[in-house]
C-alpha cells in the first residue's frame, strides 16, 4: 500500500516538522518518534520494527499525531478568533 504522506499546502512540510520535533519534546524532527517511543516505554529501533505490537506502534503515532492535530486545530482557531 502507497504512502500518500504530503502536507496539503506546499512548502508546509518544513512547519510541520517543526511542530512535530516540539510536540515530541526533541530538537530534531527526525527524533521524534524515538523521544515519544523512549517516553512511552516502546523499543523502537532504527531500521525494521515489525515486531512491535499495534498497541506499541499506536503509542508513538497516536501521541504525536493526536497532539499534532490538537495543536493544529488551536491555532486555527487563535486565527479565526484574530480576523474577526
């Protein structure tokens, strides 16, 4: 199955690197997945992880695309409130 992983908006995804890296708590957006994985108590390793359970594999995507998403929709909102 084909990964359709691309900001809507072009240029975004620098940004969204970026809200992702703070969201995790890293510095880098590359480490994300590995602070959020170390926090979470999941042994995620660089390379194959096809052994990790969907409960570990949900731990990580789920706490940073969850707040990703939450943090996305309050600063929407933050603009609609600015612009009336």
């Amino acid at each position: 199955m084909a990964r359709n992983n691309r900001p809507l908006v072009p240029g975004a995804r620098k940004a969204l690197d970026q809200l992702k890296a703070n969201i995790a708590g890293s510095s880098r957006p590359q480490d994300a997945k590995f602070e959020a994985a170390k926090e979470a108590g999941v042994p995620l390793k660089k390379g194959y992880n096809g052994d990790l359970t969907s409960e570990q594999a949900g731990k990580i995507g789920g706490k940073i695309g969850g707040n990703m998403v939450k943090r996305l929709i309050e600063l929407a909102e933050e603009n609609l409130t600015k612009r009336k």
